[in-house]
C-alpha cells in the first residue's frame, strides 16, 4: 500500500500538517494544556474521518446512491448496480419521475397500478385484455401510450406500455425501450447505454 512513493509522499505532507498546525495550536494557547490537548485530540479525529471517508468515497456513494444515474455525454448514460443486485432507473414518465428496474427479461414497459396511477393513468377504466406471463403465473395487463418518456436527455413520445393487474410493487423496464439504444454494455457494476 505505501510502496507507491505518491501514497508515501502524500502521508508525509498530511503529518508534517497536523505536526504544524497542532504545534501552533498548542504554541498560541499554552496556558490551557489539558484543554488544548482535548481540542487537539477531537480535531484530528475529525481530521481522521475526513480522511477515511474520503479514501472510502466510492463504496459510500454506491451504498447511499446504489442506483445513481450519470448522462457520461449527450449520448450515453450510465446506472450502477443496486444493493439489491439489479439495475434501477429513475425515467420521467409524462413528467413524473417513476423508478424502473431494469429487466432484460420483460418484453417490455410493464407499470404498476400505482405507478399507472401516478403518471395520469385511470387505471380503473383500463381494458385488461392482454396477458403476462410471470414467476407467478399469467397476470392481465392492460395496453396503454405513454405521452412522453424520458431517461437523461434522452425523450421519447407516444411508446407503447403495458398496466400490470397484479400485484407489481416496481415498475420493469423492458427490451422494447432497451431497443431504443444502439449499445448496451455491462461492466462489473456499471451499465452503460448508449444512443
């Protein structure tokens, strides 16, 4: 770990600071010792934290923003991998942000009643005629048009959903809107689209 002269040559600077910076401490206000020892001791705690978080900053961001979504160019996007294994995605779906996860498995746009509901659809005046097989068996779905969808800078009109009957707590986004894209690619915890 510390073979690297960089790693090395930073640790150095970091010490020489907290010596310069506790001895000054320590220098200007000698007549309180105890409690300048104290505060010294409590500072570079925070010093400590500051140091260790940052040094941890990948692993942090991925466990509190396990799906974040970055638009890399005005054509690509990439999601990280959830703590739960899969890809999420925030999409805007006629102005309201709805959270998909991603499954290449679905065939298509598939949403819950819920999120049906909240993007501006009756889901009580839906038509469920067609059908959706599932791990749990046949499920009605109910087709329906999507007025705008939007994942980054990427807006879509008029696409083609299915409602879910059942009980789907996550809305899927399937094949059908991944087709979309020219490139798909997965790398250990990061998928990367591209238009």
């Amino acid at each position: 770990m510390w073979q690297d002269p960089d790693s090395l040559m930073r640790l150095a600077y970091l010490v020489l600071l907290l010596v310069f910076v506790g001895g000054f401490f320590l220098w200007t206000r000698r007549d309180r010792l105890g409690r300048n020892l104290r505060d010294l001791a409590i500072w570079a705690l925070i010093f400590a934290m500051v140091v260790i978080a940052y040094g941890f900053r990948d692993t942090l961001r991925q466990e509190l923003l396990p799906a974040a979504m970055v638009q890399l160019d005005a054509r690509t996007i990439e999601l990280r991998r959830g703590a739960d294994g899969h890809f999420h995605a925030t999409l805007e779906i006629n102005d309201t942000p709805v959270r998909f996860l991603i499954d290449t498995g679905a065939s298509g746009i598939v949403l819950s009643r819920r999120d049906a509901e909240r993007v501006g659809l009756d889901a009580a005046s839906l038509a469920f005629a067609g059908s959706a097989r599932t791990a749990n068996g046949s499920v009605p779905t109910a087709a329906v048009r999507l007025d705008s969808v939007r994942l980054g800078d990427f807006a879509d009109a008029g696409v083609r959903a299915d409602v879910n009957s059942g009980l789907l707590d996550t809305s899927l986004l399937g094949m059908s809107y991944l087709d979309r894209f020219a490139a798909i690619e997965i790398s250990g915890d990061r998928m990367t689209l591209r238009r």
